[in-house]
C-alpha cells in the first residue's frame, strides 16, 4: 500500500459512532482521497498520536449521503476537536458497506478491531524495523 498521509483538521460529527461504541474523530480535510473503505493508520497530532481504523465513506448504514472521513482511535479517551492532525494510512481492510442495521455493522466493526489491532501487533507494534514515523 502507498501510505498516503491526509491532512486536516478535527470537527464535529453526527456522534452516530459513539451510540454502537466506537465513537470518531471526523477529519475535513481538502486532500485528495484514496479508495472508499475502512483502513489501519496513524493520526498524529502536536501532543500525540493514536492508531486505529480509518473509514473513508459515506456511511449508507445510517443514511449518510455526503463524503466523510472518521477515524476510530484504539483506547483513546480525549477531545481532538479542532486539532490539527495528519493520517498515515497504513493497510486497507476492505470496501465501504452497507449493513442491515448498527447492530449489524457495531460486529462489523468489532470485527475490524480485530483485523486492525492484528495488524498492529504484527507490522507495527512487534517489528522494530518496522518505520512507525
């Protein structure tokens, strides 16, 4: 995967994530954006950095209709709202969905928790060489 890096700022949301327990960090950003789907990457911003699953859509599950970047940060608790923040996407999972209902895509996504802290644990997290930067 090329790693291609977004840049933006954090804004407010619908707050939908939150209510099936993954709440988002929402990037607007005027970058030009990869293929739609859920990725692993790394936000970084001045007092940190956090990694997690990216979601590059529209989110037809709950009747989203306009283009929409949210990050899910891995054990984070905090307020980025209005930070400045870069993302790293470090590995695509799989394409933008559309599920029955949010308890149907709450197990998708618990589901891509699993894939992603996998992920980490195997290329990042684990491997020394590996360029977490």
């Amino acid at each position: 995967m090329n790693r291609q890096i977004l840049h933006g700022t954090i804004i407010h949301g619908d707050r939908i994530g939150r209510t099936i327990g993954f709440p988002t960090a929402n990037l607007q950003t005027t970058d030009p954006l990869p293929e739609r789907g859920v990725y692993v990457a790394r936000m970084t911003w001045d007092e940190g950095q956090g990694f997690g699953m990216l979601n590059i859509g529209t989110r037809p599950t709950v009747g989203g209709a306009t283009l929409r970047v949210e990050m899910h940060l891995l054990d984070f608790q905090g307020d980025l709202y209005g930070k400045r923040v870069s993302v790293r996407l470090l590995h695509f999972l799989r394409s933008e969905m559309k599920f029955a209902g949010t308890e149907t895509l709450r197990r998708q996504l618990m589901a891509d928790r699993r894939q992603t802290e996998d992920y980490l644990h195997e290329h990042i997290w684990n491997d020394k060489t590996e360029d977490n930067e």
